[in-house]
C-alpha cells in the first residue's frame, strides 16, 4: 500500500476501535497505513494526530530537499 502524499490534515482519516472488554483502544489512518495501540479514546486520536502531522512534515522536507537540488 502506497501512502497518501496530500499535505492537507484534512485528507487523512482516524478510526478508532474499542477492545478488550472496553480497556484498550487502537486508532487507524487508511492513508498511511498505520495503527496505534492505547489505554484511551483521546490518547489514541492524538497519538494519530501527531502521526500524520509528523508524516506531512516528513513530505515537505523531502520536497523542499528536491527542489532545491541543483540542475
């Protein structure tokens, strides 16, 4: 799978799942492809938050980085 390369927040989805007789949560971003494992509703979600924030970051580096490469 082929993660989303859209540096808009708004493009990423967060699903949040309850387990384990309610004591444990995991939050999922389909756009990258990852899953993060709590004790809360709201440590999950800003946990992914912070993932995909991380990941927009990572991709304006690495288009800034390209584009200033000389020809």
């Amino acid at each position: 799978m082929q993660k989303s390369t859209s540096t808009n927040p708004l493009d990423y989805e967060i699903l949040i799942r309850r387990y384990d007789m309610g004591n444990r949560y995991a939050s999922y971003c389909p756009q990258l492809g990852e899953m993060i494992k709590g004790t809360s509703h709201q440590e999950v979600e800003e946990a992914m938050k912070q993932r995909i924030l991380q990941h927009i970051e990572e991709l304006k580096r690495l288009h800034e980085e390209g584009s200033s490469t000389p020809a």
